[in-house]
C-alpha cells in the first residue's frame, strides 16, 4: 500500500517541451518508489513507453510504471508483475 507523501517532498519542474517532471526527495522515494510515464494517447505503444519507462527507473533505482489514458476514457497503470504481486503482500 502506499503512504502518504507529504507535498513537501515534491519538486515538479517544467522542462522546455512543456513536460511536467516530478522530482522525489529520498523521502519520498521510500513511500513511492516507482519512476512513472503518463501518456495520453489514442494510440499507443505500451512495449516502446514501457521501455523507456524501464530505462529511467534503472538509473534512479526505482520500479518502473506506466500509467496512460486516451480522451475521456479510464486511466490504466501498467507495471511489472513483481512489483504488483509484491504490493499486493504488503
């Protein structure tokens, strides 16, 4: 399950492409410690997203989550089966 954060222990930067980039404090990290991708697409690569996803987490130690959507539709998560199976016995 995860706890909550306080807001303080995170930073949200825009980059110059008008992205949104959170950045956790270690903190936070121990309460969410997943490296998370957000799309909004119609279509959508979930292989080529959550691969990207995989590469970024690598290089912050963190799990990889993709979480994604298309105009007003539900919002899905995509994760490893690990890591879900390990938040489930938690």
């Amino acid at each position: 399950m995860i706890r909550h954060i306080d807001p303080g222990l995170l930073k949200i930067y825009i980059t110059t492409a008008k992205q949104i980039k959170p950045s956790l404090t270690d903190e936070a990290r121990e309460k969410f410690s997943f490296s998370v991708e957000c799309k909004c697409q119609e279509s959508l690569n979930i292989w080529k997203d959550f691969k990207l996803t995989e590469q970024n987490a690598e290089n912050e130690n963190l799990s990889p989550l993709v979480a994604f959507t298309k105009d007003r539709e539900q919002a899905y998560v995509a994760l490893l089966l690990l890591v879900f199976m390990e938040i489930l016995t938690k």
